[in-house]
C-alpha cells in the first residue's frame, strides 16, 4: 500500500500557472474546467437606490436567457450584474460569452461586442465599441484617438487633467447650493485651489488619484495588477500639503477651510469626481458627448446591417472617463416615433454594488426600472442553515482537479471532456474515503469539507463571515496552501504556525475548546500545535473527540495518540451569567473576563487589560505573600509593588496579553504561553478574584507552586528595586569601608568580622581632633563622608539584616554578608568597573572619593613631612621621655640662670610640656616603620598598594603633631637664646650668660647620642 506521508498530487508551479483569481486571465479549456455554479439572485430596484433580493436563486442559465429573451420596449436593454470585488461577477459575463454561440438561434443578426476589464484604458475601450462599424466620422475619431495616445504621456496627461478639471468647475456656478459649499463653485472656489502650481504638484504625486488615473487611461490593465483607484477620495486633497506657504493667498485659505471642516471635503470630493467625465473629454480633446455621438454612429451602421448589438462589459468601473457617455449611449432608445433608427442593444454589465448604488445616474437607473426592474446579484452569502459545504466542494474541486493536470494538458484535452486526476492516482480509495470528493468526484485533499468551510470563514470580510467571494478563496485560500505550504506538506510540517496565523478561527466557527487543547498539551510532547491545528480545521473542533482519522495522521505526518487519549471531549459550558440555585450569579463583566480567557487560547485573541490585570496581579501577590524574607535575610517590604515588584507586564509576562509592549516586559521572571493549561488557570484566577465557586484545586495548588519557585526572582527584584543586589551591596561595603579607613577604623588586612564591624557602624564620634595628623584634603574628604555615613550604612544593615516592624534592623545574616565583605576589601581602590552603575544611596557619601589614591598619596607626603621634623631632633634610639625631661630642666635652669626666656615663650613650652604628658613617644617609631614598608623598595605592587593605605589611614591620635609642635618650639627658643646670648657677651655677666646656653645647648644635642628608648 503506498505511503501517504507528504504527498503531493500538484506542482506548485503549475498550480501558479492554472489556478487565477480572474475569469479573463483563464484559457478557455481551465475556464471550462474550473466553471462551477455561482450563487446568484435577482436584486429587484427599489427607488431610493434599494436592491432587494428574491428568495429563489438562479444559475447561469437563467440568466442567459433572461439576458437574450427579455424585450426592451424601447430597444435598449441594460441588465446588470452586480456584486462585490471578487464575487465573480466578470466569470458570469464570461460564461455568457463562451455560451451565447450554443443558445443564440439569431447569432447572425447578432454583434457581439466585448469589453474585457484588462482592456480598459480609453483607447481599447474605443477601439473595441467602434471596431466593426464602417464609418468616415467612426474612422475620424480612431484616428483622433491614435494620434493623442502617441504624442502624450503620463505626466502631461496628468497635468491635462489638472487643468481640466480647474477650467470645468470654474465654469460651475453653483445654481441651487447654499452655505459654505457655495464658494467651491466658480474661478475662486476649487477651481483656483487647482490653478495653483504648488497645489498642483502636490496633487499629481505618483500616489495620488490623478497621475494614476493618467497611465489607466493611456495603458491596459496588466497581470496581476491590483486593483484601480476609480475616483478621487479625502486622500487626494492637500489636507497635509508641506510648505503651505508657498501657495498663493486663496489657495491657502482654501487649504485652512477643508482642513478644518469635514463637511467641505465631502462637498470637493463629489465636485471632482461628478467633473471629472469631462476633464477627461477635455484631455483627450474629445469633447463631451462625442463618445454618445460615435456609439449613435455605431448603432445606426449596425441598424443598416439589421443588426442587433451585444455588448458585454466585464468591469464597468474600471471604464474611466467616458462612463456617463457610455451610459446615455446604452439606454438611448432605438426607436423614435414609433420608427427605429438605431440598432436595438443589449447590455450585460459587471459593476461593483457599490458604484451601481452610488455612482450610476438617475437617468439611468431611471430606465432599468422601466425596461427590467431588477438586477442579478451575486452578493449572496451562506448562513448557519446552509453553510455551503458542497457549493465550496464542487467549486475548489474543480480548481484543485485543474491543478493537478495543469494548463497546458487542459488544452490539449480540447473538446473531449475534463479529465479527472484522481482516477490515476494509486491513493484515490484511502483518499477519497477521508478527505473527501466533490459531487464531481475531484478529491479535496489536502482540504477536506471542515476545512474548506473554516478557511473560507476565516478569510471572509470580518462583517460579512458568511460570505463566499470566489477570488478571496482562489487568491486567499487554494493557492497560498497549494504554493507556499507544499513545503511543509512535503517535509511532513504541514499544518505549520504560518497556516494557523493565516487561517485563525472565524467568528461562525467553534474553535477547538481549552479541555481538547489541555489534553493534546498534556498527551503530545512531539506535535501538540500541529494536532491541534488538525483537530481544529479538518476534525470540525474535535466534534468526534480527539480522534483523528488515520489516513489523515500519516497524511500529515502525526503519530497516533497513545491508547486511553483517544476519547470524546465534551464542551465546556459556556460562561453566561446565571441566576439558578445551583449556580453562583455571574457578573457580565466577569462572565466577559471568563470568555475573553478561554478565547485568548482558542481564538488566539488577545488577552484583554483587565482579565490579563486580574492574572497579574494574583500572581505577583502570591508570589510576594508566599516570600518569607530570610532567603536572603533582608528587611521585609510593606509593599512590594511599590519596591520592584509591580502587577504588570514586567513581572507577569503573558502572551498574546494587552500592554506587553512596555519595557521591561521581555524580561519579566514569569511568563505564561498561550496555551490551554494557561487559559485554564486564568479563568480559576478570575473566578477566585469575584468569590466564585468552581475555582480547580489543580491551579491553587499551581498558583502555590508558582508562588514557591519564583521567591528567588522576587528576592532579586526587591533586591535591584531597593538597590541591594551582592553588586551594589559590594559597592556600598567598599564605600563604607574607605569612609572608615579615613576615619583610621579600617584598613587592609584586618579581619572580615572587624571589617564588618566597621562597615555598619554610622560613624558617630568619629570625627578627629584638631591636632590629628591628617591633611587638609583628608580631613575634608572625611567630614563630608559622615555627613552621608548614616543614610549609607543603614541601607547597608537594610540589604544584610531584618527588623521587627518598620523598626531598625536587629539582625544581620552574616552568611551573607561575610562574602560580601570579603570581596569589597579585595579592591581598597575606587575606581568602578566601565559600565558598573554606582546605586543611588552610595553616591551622596562617595562624591570626592574620585581622588581617594591621591589623597592617600599627600597624606603619605605629609606625615614623612611630620616625620622628618621629629628626627631632625629627635633621632631614632633616642628616648622620648628623655628629651621630655630635658626640655623641662633647660627651661627650669634658663629661669634660674637668667637667661633669655620670655614669659610668653616659657608659657608656650610648658603648656607643650604638659600636653606631652599623655602623648605616646612610640607613635613616632611606629609611623616611621610604617613609612619604610610602604615607601621602601622591594616589595610587590599589591603589598605596597595595601602598605600605603595601612601607613596613610591609621589613627595615630594628636601625639605626633604634639610631639613635633614641643621639639621645634624648643628647638626655636634654644636657636635664638643662644644668638642672643653670643650678642651679649661684652660684659662679664653676659659672657656667663653665653656660657650657660652653649651649656644648655650642648646638653640638647647629647639627648640624640643616647640609646634605647624611641
């Protein structure tokens, strides 16, 4: 038995070649191949513009008939088929054409006349009307004609009809109009709106109505073209003119009116487009009414040949420029004064409800009342008591079938009947069997009925979802699953994503319900989107379960479910407000909620604020309530929304959801898919929120589980809201620990609980004494650091220790925060990392720690300084309070001796003195063995970084600077006691004098020849 899996009976590209979406780009042979029955009835003509149609639908048959048997009292007959783009009605005038040689029995007193729409600039259009009938005037205007078409372009026939335009509303005076429309009439109303250059240039841009209209009328309609703008629309008028400026005074007022007034536009836009037949005669220098002349000339040749004429007009709107003429010409009566002087004409027109409607003169519609009374509509949708299942069946049947045999063996196959490519076909059987056959007996594979229709649906106006336009199902549905999906057929992919974005779930249609789609989640690991999309289209909505036929899983490349899943899924009630007992009272806003849940995975709708609000929110506050602050330990939060973790999109990420697009929202720590189990879930959540009863145990328990396994993302964000993450806690620590080391309560290599210690300590009482060996610089960097210090540690003690209440923090997860010590004292420096972002809280006390290694430097600078001048008189070895009480017993003898000591001077030294008291002499050897590890040659860049912060930030109290202050001013009295003294010695007393101080100083120089001591 042959393999189905990935087959294809077609060839995309001559499926590209045979299947078109127009009638007249069809060879006869796929015309004939691909005919199938419109739906068509009779739209009686109302006055007021109405079309009202009949109950009884007719074939193509009866409208030939009616077409060639109906007699005109007047000898014109205009019937017009009517119907929206794409509802076929050029395929009907086609088919009357490939048809009136088998039902005409007067085909010889006959001409027949056809206007196809791919012919429809103006010279075709004359042409073809004028072809036959010999006349010197008809040859005259073909001539005319030729002669325009070859020396004009595009542009200048744009710019023609610009003109023309403003020349033929200026001779409009506006008879009978009132208001403001009034002054649209005339030379200064629209007319020099027009005349204005800059307003013109603006109006012939390549995307606006008139330059396109030129090339409509100067070219034919080519493949594959869109479809042509037939008149002037709001878009046309300079609304948004750049540069208004430059247009001249009454162009811009008029420009300022239209902006302003809705109204005033409506007026301008019937203005052009009811002048706009005669700008066009104009153009082409044709003149109006000269097209109602020649068609009068062609009836009358045809009336001396005793003929009648048969014109079929494909597209009646895509004939521009000459459609009023045209018209008067159709219903002109043949016969006059009980003679006939014209040839008798029948009309089969093609034309756009709405352009019938709105845009055919009341003179005509006028004689269609008299002469017929009604047109054919093909505008007939289904409905839910006729779906149209076997109409859609035996019409893609036949496309399909057209498809597989291809264009050119069409034609081969001439008159000797319309080949079936399923009957050598080995699958037929198996196919046939479940895809299923048109009545015609072409397979429907790849689509089956349930397909068909929901395809069809799915691709149908969103206001009109029962109609059946044959163009939209050719271009929309037949040929993008024959060309672009054969891939994925071929691949075993089909149905694909890209099929079900294309093909969603019509309104009309059920689609497949939560239950199905959780079950397929839950059973299909492989290919549960593609099952889906299989139950959903070609399964009807899993209408028998979740049973899918076998021919079409190994079509499709799907493995069959596992035995047990396989079982008729009931449908979910509908969520409808209620009022019985045994029912909770739905409100309808939250029965909405409910159903826009279960559509948002369905009927891939989006999932609306305020459902996807109430998801949010619930999930969020689980989350938040569920956290018990001690993983990492930290302060608890009274409001979590307010602190990094809110209830919208950039915590709870939905798809498919309103208001994903803020930012954040592609990085939210909770995401749901769209999905069956999800919509589920939403809808417990919903009910849970309004108190309702049927909340499953299965999502609270989902909700706890979500809540438990997202405490860390809570944690993270709380953390990165409040500025508190290991990062910026580092940070903070580092900003902490150099406010210490200014203060000389820390330093590298200390303990990490000592450092500890010192970071979370707020500083108080740290500030030095006056006299304390530090610079300037340092001292400033340090005032301004405590100063911030408070706010900086208590944020610090806020990441790393929990309170009671909103009291202080009384704890501190040492865990935690030791770590964290130990990587802000690796790096003593400041110096950020290129993109680190410095938390808020650390900025204030960090803001002249830019120059934290130049302080440290002047510092060193400075206490060498200090140093130096202690050992310029107080030499090491030399003990300290040695030279304490040596100055005291040189003051003590220079009293007693009277020698040079003034009262002031031997106040200062003994108040030095006296301070020196309490100082400590081996501060000075310890700083000088400080100085020479971190100064000294020899020892690594990391040792001497850390040696040199060790030296500059140690507190070495006021003893130095006391110290140093006693030995100079002693130094100081000593130097000018004896100069002084040595001035005096001419004198015996004074020579005595002299000697007591070199005695003195004698004694002050052996104090550094001593060993020992500091």
């Amino acid at each position: 038995m042959p393999d189905f899996r990935g087959t294809l009976c077609w060839d995309p590209a001559t499926v590209a070649d045979t299947v078109g979406t127009e009638a007249i780009s069809l060879s006869a042979a796929v015309f004939k191949a691909t005919h199938a029955p419109l739906r068509i009835k009779r739209a009686r003509l109302l006055d007021e513009r109405q079309l009202v149609l009949d109950d009884t639908p007719v074939d193509e048959h009866a409208v030939l008939h009616d077409f060639l048997g109906h007699e005109s009292n007047t000898g014109a007959l205009l019937l017009p088929i009517v119907g929206e783009s794409g509802s076929g009605k050029s395929h009907l005038v086609r088919w009357v054409r490939e048809h009136l040689a088998l039902v005409d029995d007067r085909s010889a007193s006959r001409e027949v006349i056809y206007l196809e729409k791919s012919k429809t600039s103006l010279k075709a259009v004359i042409k073809s009307l004028i072809a036959r009938a010999d006349s010197d005037r008809l040859n005259q205007l073909s001539s005319e004609v030729d002669r325009f078409t070859a020396d004009v372009d595009e542009a200048s026939l744009a710019r023609r009809l610009v003109h023309a335009l403003s020349e033929t509303l200026a001779a409009e005076t506006g008879t009978g109009i009132s208001g403001p429309a009034r002054q649209l009439f005339g030379t200064r109303g629209l007319a020099a709106l027009l005349d204005d250059p800059h307003v013109s240039a603006y109006m012939l841009g390549s995307d606006k109505f008139i330059p396109q209209l030129a090339s409509h009328l100067l070219r034919d309609r080519t493949a594959g073209e869109g479809e042509r703008p037939l008149k002037f629309t709001v878009d046309d008028l300079p609304l948004d003119i750049t540069d208004v400026g430059k247009a001249s005074d009454i162009a811009k007022k008029w420009v300022q009116h239209l902006t302003s007034k809705a109204d005033l536009q409506e007026v301008a836009i019937g203005l052009l487009n009811q002048h706009l037949d005669s700008a066009v005669n104009r153009s082409f220098n044709l003149g109006m009414g000269r097209l109602l002349e020649a068609m009068t000339l062609v009836r009358e040749e045809y009336h001396k040949q005793g003929k009648e004429i048969i014109l079929l007009i494909e597209e009646f709107a895509l004939i521009q420029g000459v459609q009023r003429d045209l018209l008067d010409a159709l219903v002109e009566a043949a016969h006059r004064e009980g003679t006939t002087i014209l040839a008798p004409i029948r009309t089969l027109m093609a034309v756009t409800t709405g352009y019938f409607r709105d845009s055919f003169p009341e003179t005509v519609l006028t004689r269609i009342r008299a002469t017929i009374g009604y047109a054919y509509d093909l505008d007939v949708p289904f409905g839910p008591d006729d779906a149209g299942a076997e109409q859609m069946a035996g019409f893609v049947g036949r496309y399909l079938n057209a498809a597989r045999i291809g264009r050119q063996e069409l034609e081969r196959s001439g008159d000797s009947g319309i080949p079936n490519a399923c009957d050598r076909c080995p699958l037929q059987s198996r196919c046939h069997d479940s895809f299923g056959a048109s009545g015609q007996g072409f397979g429907l594979y790849p689509f089956n009925r349930s397909a068909l229709l929901r395809t069809v649906h799915a691709t149908a106006p969103k206001n009109e979802p029962w109609a059946f336009i044959p163009r939209t199902v050719l271009g929309s549905v037949v040929r993008p699953v024959l060309i672009e999906h054969a891939g994925a057929l071929r691949r075993g992919e089909f149905p694909d994503p890209s099929f079900k974005a294309q093909f969603p779930a019509s309104a009309i249609d059920e689609p497949l319900g939560t239950q199905a789609l959780e079950a397929i989640e839950q059973s299909d690991l492989v290919d549960a989107d593609r099952r889906k999309i299989v139950l959903e289209v070609w399964a009807d909505a899993a209408a028998r379960g979740l049973e899918i036929d076998p021919v079409l899983l190994e079509a499709f490349a799907l493995p069959p479910l596992l035995k047990g899943v396989q079982v008729p899924m009931a449908p979910e009630p509908a969520e409808v407000p209620t009022n019985t007992a045994s029912k909770q009272k739905i409100a309808p806003s939250v029965a909405t909620h409910l159903a826009n849940a279960e559509n948002w995975v369905t009927r891939g709708d989006d999932l609306q604020q305020d459902p996807a609000r109430i998801v949010r929110k619930a999930v969020a506050t689980a989350v938040a309530q569920r956290y018990r602050w001690n993983t990492p330990l930290m302060r608890q939060q009274t409001s979590p929304k307010d602190n990094g973790w809110p209830n919208n999109a950039t915590v709870v990420s939905i798809e498919g959801a309103g208001v994903e697009g803020i930012t954040g929202a592609d990085t939210a720590p909770i995401r749901f898919k769209r999905s069956a189990t999800n919509s589920r879930f939403f809808r417990s959540l919903i009910r849970a929120e309004s108190n309702l009863n049927e909340v499953r145990g299965e999502d609270v328990r989902r909700l706890a589980t979500i809540a438990e396994r997202h405490s860390e993302d809570f944690a993270t964000r709380i953390q990165k809201h409040l500025e508190i993450t290991d990062q910026d806690l580092v940070l903070g620590m580092r900003a902490s620990l150099i406010g210490a080391a200014l203060a000389g309560r820390a330093w590298p290599g200390m303990k990490d609980e000592q450092l500890l210690a010192a970071i979370i300590d707020d500083g108080t009482g740290w500030l030095p004494s006056s006299s304390a060996a530090m610079s300037e610089r340092w001292s400033g960097m340090l005032s301004e650091h405590l100063s911030q210090r408070t706010t900086l540690v208590e944020r610090i003690r806020t990441g790393i220790g929990i309170a009671q209440g909103t009291g202080a923090v009384r704890m501190l997860d040492a865990a935690r925060a030791l770590p964290l010590v130990e990587k802000a004292a690796s790096d003593w420096s400041w110096q950020l990392p290129p993109g680190t972002a410095l938390p808020a809280w650390v900025r204030p006390a960090v803001k002249r720690f830019a120059t934290w290694s130049t302080v440290i430097d002047g510092q060193l600078r400075m206490l060498e300084e200090l140093l130096e001048e202690i050992r310029k008189r107080q030499p090491r070895g030399t003990p300290g309070k040695h030279t304490h009480a040596a100055i005291r017993s040189a003051l003590t003898t220079a009293r007693e001796g009277n020698l040079s000591l003034t009262t002031e001077r031997d106040r200062t030294l003994r108040r030095l003195l006296d301070r020196v008291d309490d100082a400590d002499w081996a501060a000075v050897t310890a700083l000088e063995d400080d100085l020479e590890r971190a100064l000294g040659a020899g020892r690594p860049p990391a040792s001497r970084a850390a040696d040199h912060i060790r030296a500059a930030v140690k507190d070495r109290g006021s003893s130095l600077t006391v110290i140093c202050d006693l030995l100079t001013a002693a130094d100081d009295w000593l130097d000018e006691a004896l100069k002084g003294a040595q001035l005096r010695a001419s004198s015996s007393a004074a020579t005595n004098a002299a000697a007591g101080m070199q005695e003195l100083a004698a004694d002050w120089r052996s104090l550094g020849e001593g060993t020992g001591g500091q």
